[in-house]
C-alpha cells in the first residue's frame, strides 16, 4: 500500500462519520421545518441529493 493509499485508509472512519453526520444534520432540519415529514420519503431524497453532490464532485475532479 503506497502512502497516499495509507493516508485516505486513516482517514476513513473520519471521512465516513462526517457523512453520517451531515445526513443526520439534513433529517433534522428537515423535521424541524416540515414536522408531519414521511421519515423514508425524506431519507430516499436526502440521500439522493447527497448522491448527485458527491457525482458532481466526482465530475470536477477528473476533470482537473
């Protein structure tokens, strides 16, 4: 395993919480302005979302 590989495998468990925290983050703020919110609805478009963010992400850096 090369450096850059052993430096994104310590940051991993980091790089994953801070995913499931900005999800987290979104589903509450979601239920605080929408509090009669369907909980799966939510999720499926939330997670779409950070889908599309994490494509386009993706898209910017192979281009570069």
């Amino acid at each position: 395993m090369d450096e850059t590989a052993k430096g994104v495998e310590a940051l991993k468990k980091e790089i994953r919480e801070e995913i499931r925290a900005i999800f987290k983050m979104n589903m509450t703020f979601e239920g605080w302005s929408v509090p009669e919110m369907d909980d799966e609805e939510a999720t499926s478009k939330i997670l779409e979302v950070m889908q599309e963010a994490l494509d386009e992400l993706k898209k910017e850096n192979e281009e570069n």
